[in-house]
C-alpha cells in the first residue's frame, strides 16, 4: 500500500500525540496508586501508635487479654483493618482478627522478613486471609524497652476499588482527547501540506507540458518562499522547453539527414558483405575441392597398388591357360580352378572401385549407414599404404550395428583428413620401433563417438589449440597437419551437426568426432 505525505505526517503527529497520552497516563496511574499507598500508610501509623499507647501496661506487663480486648474493639470499629498481630521479640506471637484470636506457633516468611528496627510496609499474599493484603509493621518501643512488633493488615478493597475507578477514567479521558485531538491534527495537516499538495499537483502537470505557476497568497514564510522559488524555476524550465523543442527540430532533420545517409551507407555496406561471403564460400569451395583432388589422387595412388596384385594373378593365370590350351594340355578341372582365381580377383577389383566411386562422388544427401563399414572400407582402401609404412591399425568397436543418418561421403572425407595426417605424423617420427594407429568407436545416450590416436608423440602445446584454424600451416607442416584438419572442423560441425576436438594422449595426438545419430 503507497501512502501520501498527507496520511504519513498525519499518522505520525496522531502516533506522537498517542504516545504521549500513554506516557502521562502511565504516571499518572502511578502517582495515584502512590497517594492511595500513602493515605493507608498514615491511617496503618495513626492506628499503630493509638494501639500502642491503649496497650502500654498490658505490653509492659504483659497481659495479653487487654492487648487482645482493645484490639478487638478498634476491629469492629474499621472494616479496613483485617487483622493484627502482635508479636514479641520473636517469642509469642497473638494474631487478632474481627471474630476470633489465637497464638501462632511461627508467622509467615514474607510477614518475619518485615519485622526491622525501623517501619515496614508491603503489599503481600496473605497465608490466613487468602486474599493480596497491604501489611504494615511497626516496632514496639515503650521507653527504652523494645518490646517486638505490630502487625496490621489492611484490606486492599477500597484501593482496588480507586485503581478500577483511575483506569476507567484514564480510558475515558485518553479516547476523547484523542478523537479531538485526531480532529484538530487532521484540520491542522490539511492546512499545513496545502501548499505541498498544490507543488504536488504543479508539478505534475508540468509534467504534462502545463507550466501554470502557483498563486503565492502565503505570508511572508518558507512555503512563500518555497512557492516563490517554484515560480521562478518554472519560469525557467519553460525558456529552456522551448529552447530544447527547437533544439530538438533541427537535431531531428539532421538525424533524418544522416539516417538516409547511413541506409545508404548499409546497402553498400550489405552489398560488400555479400560479395566478400561469396567469395570467402567459392575460396573455401575451392580449398576444398583442391584437397579432395589432392586425396584422389593419393587414393587413386593407393588403388593402384591394390590392383598390381591381383592384376598380376590374372595376368600369370590367363597366360598359363592359354599356353595349356595351344598344346592341347588343358584340362577341364585345371581350367575350372583358374577361372574361379580369375573371377575372385576381379570381384576384389570391382570392390575397390566400388568404395572409390561412393567416396569421389558429390552425394550430400543424409543417408543411414553403419559406422563400422565406413571406417573398414577407409582403412581397405589404405591398407597398402599402411601396410608400406609399416603401420598398425587397431580397430575397436563393440557394437557392430552403431547406424547413424548422416552425410557419408563428408564423413568419410573427415576421418580420411585425420587419418592420413596420422600417418604422416608416424613417417616423420623414425624412433619409432612400432608404429600404431587406435580407432575406437563409443555409443552414447544421445551421440556417437569417434577416436583417433596414434602413437607418434602428440602435438606441441604451443600450437596444439590453434590446428583447426583456417591457412594455419606453418608449424601444422611439421607435424603432418595441413588445411585438412580445418576443412574437417567445417564439416563436423557446419554441416554434420558434430564436434570434434583434439588433445594428447597416452601415446600421441588424439582425435575426438562427437555425431548425432540423427542431423536435424
């Protein structure tokens, strides 16, 4: 809830005016209970000292009966006083009250503990009265004779009875002073926030664009003055609005100026743009195309040493037959098992050129294909290679249906990047007694993926972080890595949807391929 300046001043004022009815009426409640305390304490003196000098030779002479009978008699005669006990030096203690007396073997703690050398008085809880009892003690001295105490008790009736009566009329005084008071502070805030109000109101309105100064009818005082200065600053902030609209016309035609030039500015700019990303695609294109040129014709080197081999079986088979068939030696059996190499070797052929022809061509269609016979036909299609340089592939994969629809002749570009830049890595490094390249496959919840280490040291970690940027071939060079592994970062994650990473591992540089089963 949002309270004005008129309801927090008003209730502040009514909060102090309360307190301070509160304050007084807490004293004077007091002073009262006090006064009424000290009219029972002077009746309890008066009544003590008549007792005493009624009973002056009963209490020298200790005669009981006397002191019995006369107090009895003051009894009757005050409804106020309960009862008295007399009590000597803490040897015989009498107690008296209205319609009986007797000897008390011991008095309370609270009564003992008031029994001094000089007046006491309390309000206590009375054992025998069963009631809250205003005790008043008083020293017995006759002569220089201390004889003990007595003891009056005095009902607290009448004094309840006048502090009931105090409460009713502190109430009753407290609720009509404060609606009055309520009244007057209302009519008195009222007058004294007015000229706040209207500021209130004038302000607001210039807000509004409303610059109506405020009628000054004040005396000469602060809120004059506050109103007078008001007027003065109004004044001012009009001059300054009109001067700022002006300002603001011709800032808005030179905005408007410079906006048609900026647009202007934006279309050529866009223009650029567009011819500088087009021509960034066709060199990157063009990267591309030069790098899978380059890997044909290495592949195309691969594959002819595929072929020497079963070339040269057919070659030697085929010449056999023909020499056992022009001398007439050439028997059905013979010639069966010949043809049968024949035909195997052929079959070998027309595979390689199969897996050769699915990875040249320019297929980017999605396509669902086994993880496992991608990287088996690659590391076919290398193998001479490999076996050339006396490389070992260990290739790991636990679940032989891992099937992901992917883009696969892109993919197989990739791992063929990684793959062959491996294999340089190896040739460089001749320390090596074995020369080994791990291929792992790992089946995730939501990806699959793919890791390549080789055993030829790692990559220094000067440069480790920065293989994948773009023309970063200086040091790459040295360690086997070249523009590929950038085209192979674009792939896997522009159009594979992937990720790939790379960091040293156990044995050497250890690529990590993160690809969704399914592109989206």
């Amino acid at each position: 809830m949002k309270f004005n300046l008129f309801v927090k001043f008003y209730l502040l004022i009514l909060f102090v005016i309360t307190f301070i009815l509160i304050i007084y009426g807490i004293i004077n409640i007091n002073d009262q209970k006090n006064t009424n305390l000290k009219i029972m304490e002077k009746q309890a003196n008066i009544i003590a000292k008549t007792i005493i000098i009624a009973n002056t030779e009963a209490i020298l002479s200790d005669e009981y009966a006397v002191i019995i009978e006369n107090s009895l008699s003051i009894l009757k005669e005050n409804d106020l006083i309960k009862y008295f006990i007399f009590n000597k030096n803490d040897e015989d203690t009498i107690l008296i009250k209205k319609d009986k007396w007797s000897l008390l073997s011991k008095i309370d703690k609270n009564v003992r503990d008031l029994q001094t050398d000089k007046i006491e008085k309390s309000i206590i809880n009375c054992s025998f009265c069963k009631e809250a009892i205003f005790h008043y003690t008083y020293p017995i001295q006759v002569t220089s004779y201390n004889w003990g105490w007595v003891h009056i008790g005095f009902s607290l009736d009448e004094y309840n009875q006048n502090l009931n009566v105090i409460h009713k009329n502190f109430i009753l005084i407290t609720l009509i002073s404060f609606i009055v008071l309520s009244f007057f502070i209302f009519i008195l805030t009222k007058l004294l926030l007015r000229p706040i109000s209207v500021l209130t109101a004038t302000t607001k309105a210039i807000v509004e664009g409303d610059y109506k100064e405020i009628p000054n009818k004040s005396s000469q005082d602060e809120i004059y003055d506050l109103t007078n200065n008001f007027n003065i600053m109004l004044k001012y902030l009009k001059k300054k609005d009109d001067e700022v609209f002006k300002s603001y016309n011709i800032l808005e035609e030179k905005v408007n100026e410079r906006t048609k030039e900026l647009k202007e500015l934006n279309e050529s700019l866009d223009l650029k743009v567009q011819e500088e990303v087009e021509k960034r695609h066709n060199q990157e294109k063009y990267i591309y195309e030069q790098s899978k040129m380059a890997q044909m014709g290495e592949m195309l080197n691969n594959i002819a040493h595929q072929w020497r081999q079963p070339l040269s079986v057919i070659s030697t088979v085929t010449s056999g037959i023909k020499l056992k068939k022009e001398l007439n030696i050439l028997e059905d059996e013979e010639f069966i098992n010949s043809y049968t190499i024949v035909m195997e070797n052929i079959k070998y052929l027309t595979k390689t050129i199969d897996t050769f022809s699915k990875y040249t061509e320019d297929n980017y269609n999605i396509e669902l294909v086994n993880l496992k016979s991608i990287i088996a036909d690659l590391i076919i299609m290398h193998s001479d290679i490999l076996k050339k340089n006396f490389i070992k592939i260990n290739f790991n994969i636990h679940d032989n249906d891992i099937n992901i629809k992917t883009i696969p002749n892109v993919l197989s570009h990739v791992l063929y990047n990684i793959l062959i830049n491996a294999n340089n890595a190896l040739i460089k490094n001749e320390l090596l007694k074995e020369k080994i390249i791990n291929i792992g496959v790992v089946k995730e919840e939501e990806n699959v993926i793919i890791e390549i280490e080789d055993n030829g040291g790692g990559i220094d970690d000067d440069i480790i972080n920065n293989i994948f940027e773009p023309y970063f071939t200086t040091k790459f060079n040295s360690k086997g890595v070249g523009v590929g592994l950038y085209l192979s970062y674009d792939i896997v994650v522009n159009q594979l949807n992937g990720k790939i990473s790379v960091c040293n591992g156990t044995l050497g540089a250890l690529f990590k391929i993160e690809l969704p089963y399914l592109i989206e």
